[in-house]
C-alpha cells in the first residue's frame, strides 16, 4: 500500500509549524512528522525516521525545499535517496514532483548544477594550494609545541580541569588533547 509522509521542520522551539501543517493537510498525508530543529544541525530524528520508514512506491510531501535540506548539496542527496528507493518528492512551493517528466528534467539540472558547483570548488582549492605553495607556505595544522601537549596532558590526568579549561589555560583544544591522549593509549 502506498503511503504519503509529510515533513516539516522550523529552525526555533518558538516558531510554529501552523503555516507547513495547512499546506500538507490538502496532501491528506498518512503520516506527518515535525521537527523543531535547526536546518544547520545534521543529525534531524524525525528526518531519520522518515528515511528508514519510506518503501517503493510511497510519496514525500514537503511545504518547500528549505524545509527539507539543509544546502543545495543536502538537498540533492536526500531527493536521490528518495529516488533510488522509487519514493516520490513534492515541494509544494517550488510546484515540483519527482514524478512528472518536468520534475526529473528539474532533478538532473540541479544534480548538474550541483556536480558543477563541487568540481569549481575542487579546482579552487587544488589553485589555492599550488599559489600557497609557491609562496613557500605548506598548509595543514599549525604545529602544537610539546612543552604546551605535555602541559596540557599533565592538567588532564590531574582529573580537576574540563577539557574547555585546560584549552583556556594552555591554549590547546579539547580535541588535539583526545588526539594526543588516544595515540598516548596505544604507544603504552
């Protein structure tokens, strides 16, 4: 049996889901699922729910694209999960359904766009690279010097600072701290 899911989602606790909730009734959605969630975060609950709930043949009904993705890239990918499971996609602001011959022409122009974007972004990078190496510079991390690893490994094993505090006092962050604790783990 075919299943319609809608999902909307507002960034705040205090903003309202009202205005989406209308848009999918005319949908008669089996199913709604709401999150009040920042679109930035990437993990979304009911998000995750709704792509393990979806089979063949079932639809997808959001009240527009920002409320499903979080960047263009997001996008795209959660429509091609969609796609390769033969889930139908409705946004219904931007007028488009993943089912019409309009919708997958719609489709591949943004997977077009979206390639072209990453490949731009590759090409700047590899150029950003080459320039900074010419100029002598070789990128990656700053070294961290040993005196301030071991000060700040000596403050963690005391078990009276927070990660944030011994990164206040020393300068060096809690995850360069786990780092250097993990591979002080495995060399003992």
């Amino acid at each position: 049996m075919k299943y319609t899911y809608g999902y909307t989602r507002v960034s705040t606790k205090s903003q309202e889901l009202n205005r989406q909730l209308d848009i999918l009734e005319k949908y008669n959605c089996d199913e709604i699922l709401t999150e009040k969630i920042n679109g930035t975060k990437a993990s979304r609950p009911q998000l995750d729910k709704l792509k393990e709930s979806v089979r063949e043949g079932d639809t997808v009904v959001v009240e527009s694209w920002s409320r499903l993705g979080r960047s263009t890239k997001d996008l795209l990918e959660l429509v091609d999960f969609f796609s390769e499971k033969n889930v139908q996609v409705i946004s219904d602001k931007e007028k488009f359904d993943t089912s019409t011959p309009q919708g997958k022409v719609m489709l591949t122009v943004f997977q077009a766009f979206a390639e072209f974007e990453r490949d731009l972004i590759v090409e700047r990078t590899r150029e950003g690279l080459k320039s900074a190496r010419a100029r002598g510079r070789v990128g990656g991390r700053p070294k961290v010097s040993d005196k301030k690893i071991q000060q700040a490994i000596s403050l963690y094993d005391t078990k009276q600072y927070s990660g944030k505090e011994i990164h206040e006092m020393t300068g060096i962050s809690s995850s360069t701290l786990y780092r250097y604790l993990e591979k002080r783990k495995y060399s003992n």
